[in-house]
C-alpha cells in the first residue's frame, strides 16, 4: 500500500477553485491516500462501492456525494467502487476555507455555509434525494464558463446546507496541520503509512527530525493533539479495515498483516476506533446500505 501523500491543489488560471470530471478508464483503482488543506467536493453519480475516509468506512449504494473538511486523510473514490470499473465517473471540486471564510465576514448570507463547512470538519455525506438534485447541478458546472461556475459552487453550498438529508461520516482530521508544521507532520505519517508493521518508536522518529525525544513528543502532540502511538494504532486499523473488506483472510492474519503481534490488542483497539468488533465490522460493510 501506498505511503500518504499531500496533495497539491492547482486551479486554472483565471479561476478560485479547482474542478474536474474524471470517468474511466482515465483513473485506476488504486489504493492511494492523500490529504489536503482545501475542502473537497466528491459527486459519484451512480454505482456502490465503498468509502475510505479517516478511521471510518463505510459504504454507499445508487452514487455518491460528499464533502470532506480539510486535511481529512481519505483514499480515491475509485478504489473502492464496486460497480463495473469502466461505468466510473466522479466530479470534484476542490477549494480553499479562506476562500469561504472572507465571504462570510462580508456577508451574512453566507452564514448557513459557514455552519456547514463546520460540520465537514468531519466529513459529511448527502443523502436521499437530496444527493441527486444537488449532484445534477454539479454535473453543469465543467462546461460553464469561470464565474457562471463560481455561482453555481455558491448554490451547491447553500443547497447543501440547507438539507436534512446527510450523515456525518465521523472522520478524524488527521493532518491538522499549521503551515510551520507541515513539512515536519508529513514526514511523520508518510513514515507511518511505510513502516506500520513494525515497532515505530518515538525515539526513531525523533532522530530523522533532528529533535529530541522530548521535544518530539511535545511537538507532536501539540500538532495533532495525539501520540505517536496513537496516530500509528489509527493508521494500522485503516489498514485493517481495507484488508477485512477486501480479502477473505482470517482475523488473526488480518492482525498480524496490520502490524499487530497480539489479537486481543488488536480487538480492543479495532472495537474503540470502530466501535465494532472486526467480524463485525466484516459483516457490516457486506451489507448492501442505501444512503
């Protein structure tokens, strides 16, 4: 599996935001974390599959529209969809929260957005009718000129906002990072994502920093609001997570694929980040949902 990367976000010229319509065969599914500082938009108009966003996946059925806070570590859409591979197709929009933010200071119709954004800082999906009616007006953008598509993102956000049809997706903002921190913060969890099989020590990580340990610890903490342990234990139930959707294998081996020697502590800590047990979980995500 593929280490996390950030990803850089460029906007054509002459426009504020970045938007894309993706179909097959131009993606491939492959397993590819990422995060980055700006919300995101994400509009799958039909298929089921599965989403991997933070510690918590989960699945959907009949499309797809989310809308992601920043720096939300999250894998493509694709890799997880389920549908036959060559009837993909995604819209995403990509855009910054000062962006927003400027607007709502200057203007009070903004504030129902405003709220929103709030809630995406853990992710949110719509649902029901909602999803389509929204994700439609989506679906023109692409071929609008710059501002005509400018005030359509400001009605997909508002309409968004105003609907009842969502559930939050309960992801983690796994990367809240300042701009001082970044480089530093990165680095850590791209070694995380590399070597969460093994014994990833505190004084390892602290040493390809040039810092102490203490001084890491506090660093880190401070950064992310977590321990080093911690932020490994995360990244080792993602990788069980993909491994228990994805693969027949039993749950002893998932364990050990994931980085843990002992299947209690594996169970424990699946149970807390999850709130299933892994045969639970297995269970759940073969279940067809419509959401």
């Amino acid at each position: 599996m593929r280490k996390a990367s950030r990803e850089i976000i460029a906007p054509a010229k002459g426009t504020s935001f970045y938007m894309v319509h993706f179909t097959a065969p131009t993606l491939c599914h492959e397993d590819y974390w990422h995060f980055h500082p700006e919300f995101e938009i994400v509009y799958v108009p039909h298929g089921r599959g599965k989403r991997f966003i933070g510690h918590k996946p989960s699945r959907y059925t009949g499309g797809d529209l989310v809308l992601l806070g920043p720096n939300i570590l999250h894998n493509t859409f694709n890799f997880g969809y389920e549908s036959p591979a060559e009837n993909y197709e995604e819209y995403v929009i990509q855009f910054k929260r000062e962006q927003l933010a400027a607007m709502t200071d200057h203007f009070p119709e903004f504030g129902d957005i405003a709220k929103l954004l709030d809630k995406a800082g853990t992710g949110i999906a719509i649902t029901g009718k909602s999803k389509h009616r929204i994700g439609n007006r989506i679906k023109k953008m692409p071929n609008l000129a710059p501002f005509p598509r400018l005030l359509h993102l400001f009605e997909v956000l508002r309409e968004m906002s105003a609907t009842p049809d969502y559930i939050d997706l309960k992801a983690r903002e796994s990367f809240p990072l300042s701009t001082a921190h970044s480089v530093r913060i990165q680095q850590v969890y791209q070694t995380i994502q590399t070597r969460y099989q093994d014994d990833v020590s505190t004084r390892q990580i602290a040493a390809q920093l040039s810092m102490t340990e203490s001084s890491f610890c506090r660093f880190f903490k401070q950064a992310t609001g977590k321990t080093l342990k911690q932020a490994l234990t995360e990244v080792r139930i993602q990788k069980a997570c993909l491994l228990l959707t994805g693969s027949d294998l039993p749950i002893a081996t998932v364990a050990s694929h994931a980085g843990f020697n002992n299947i209690s502590l594996f169970n424990r800590a699946f149970k807390a980040l999850t709130n299933h047990t892994p045969q639970q979980y297995r269970q759940s995500m073969q279940v067809t949902l419509v959401v």
